[in-house]
C-alpha cells in the first residue's frame, strides 16, 4: 500500500466539513489482475429526499516539490490511469485531483496548467491547507 500524501489528514477533514462520507480510504481499484490505490472514496447526498448518492474518488497532491511542472506531469499521468479504470469499472463514480490552493493559484492558473485541465478534462478540488476547508470543484 502506498504512502499517504502530505494533505491526506486535511482533505479528509475538508470532505467530512462538507458533508460527505468518507467510505474508503484508500480506495482501491482492480483491473487486469492488477490493484491500484486512489487516496479516498466518498458519497454524499444529493438530495435529502432522494436515495441517490453521489460517489467520488480522491486523488491528493501535495505539489511540495521543486518542480510544479514536474508535479503536474506525475498527477496528471496517475489521473489518467486511474479515470480510465473508473470508467471501465464505476463509471458513476467521479474522479478528483485534490490539490492546494497555492498550486491552483500557481501552476494550475498559469497557461500550462488551465491548457492541462481543458485537454485533459481534469476535475479539481481545492483545498484550502490552512482552514482545512474545500474552496473550489473544478468544473
């Protein structure tokens, strides 16, 4: 199993603040004999009167290193394997690149990054480190 990302705490705090169930940490995913690890599994509901839930799956990013590009290029690949499983096993399960609010502010608003979410049909969460609070979903 792999090890936690630096924010995992936090992003598990910033979900459980909104009002969502935390239902699998970390949640796994098997395809082709293989078993890959995103960092959290969720529900919520999307309505009080209803029974539908809505189910996502977490990845977190820290983007702590030298290099955000560097960052960027590793999340986006782990991303891409993992949606590409979710479609083909869970396709009602939405995946999340978790990442701080600086990075949002920084490598994902700079032209790289906002080409990067465009082409890549990236789904965000920012979070916000310090009031360990969810700020944005992106879309």
């Amino acid at each position: 199993m792999p090890a936690r990302d630096f924010y995992h705490n936090i992003v598990m705090q910033a979900l459980t603040q909104a009002g969502w169930e935390i239902t699998d940490d970390p949640f796994i995913l098997s395809y082709g004999g293989r078993d890959l690890y995103v960092d959290l599994g969720a529900e919520h509901d999307l309505l009080a009167a209803q029974r539908d839930r809505q189910k996502i799956a977490v990845e977190i990013k820290s983007f702590l290193s030298q290099s955000p590009v560097y960052d960027l290029q590793s999340a986006i690949g782990q991303y891409d394997v993992y949606r590409s499983i979710l479609e083909e096993t869970e396709p009602n399960r939405m995946l999340y690149l978790a990442v701080p609010k600086r990075a949002y502010e920084t490598i994902f608003s700079e032209k790289l990054g906002q080409l990067v979410i465009k082409r890549s049909s990236l789904q965000l969460m920012v979070f916000d480190e310090h009031s360990e609070r969810i700020e944005a979903w992106i879309p």
